[in-house]
C-alpha cells in the first residue's frame, strides 16, 4: 500500500511539473504549436485519469476487503465489538469535555 501511494504521490508530481511547463509554454505560443500544446495537455491528463483509475480500484478493493473483515469480526465477536465501542466513546467524551 505504502509503495502505491508513493508512486501515486510521484506520478502527480510529474504531472503538475508537466502541465506547468506546458502552461508556461503556451503563454507564448500561438497558431499550430498552440494547439499542439493543447493536445499535449489534454494527453497528459489523459494517462493521468488513467493512473488514478488503477489507484481509485485499488483502493475501493481494499475498503471492501476491511469492511467485510470488520463486519465478519463483529458478528463473530459482537460483545468485543460493543466494547470497543464503547471505549472509543468514553475515550471522545474525555477529549471533547477537556476542551
């Protein structure tokens, strides 16, 4: 997950380096380079979509990987399950009441 993350972290990096180079580009390009600028972007951002969509799958399949463990735990042990609920409240009421 961690290596995911940092290459996701590293593709937009390279992304936004990119369209800013192009942007800076296009302030003084005009006519066909203009445009051949535009559709550099528009390509860039292209593979980019693609990338976070490989990324955004990755991470909808490991949340429901979670969710079922979790839910599976709590049917399995629903008494730990109440409990540790009920930890993590007293735990927020401390917080909240201190401020």
């Amino acid at each position: 997950m961690e290596a995911t993350r940092e290459k996701l972290v590293v593709d937009i990096k390279t992304l936004l380096a990119d369209v800013d180079s192009l942007l800076r580009q296009a302030a003084a390009a005009t006519g066909d380079e203009a445009r051949q600028l535009r559709q550099r972007a528009e390509d860039l951002l292209d593979q980019a979509q693609e990338r976070f969509a490989g990324a955004r799958e990755e991470v909808v399949r490991r949340g429901k990987v979670a969710t079922r463990a979790t839910d599976d735990w709590v049917h399995d042990n629903p008494w730990g399950a109440i409990g540790i609920g009920a930890a993590l409240g007293l735990v927020l009421g401390f917080l909240i009441a201190r401020r």
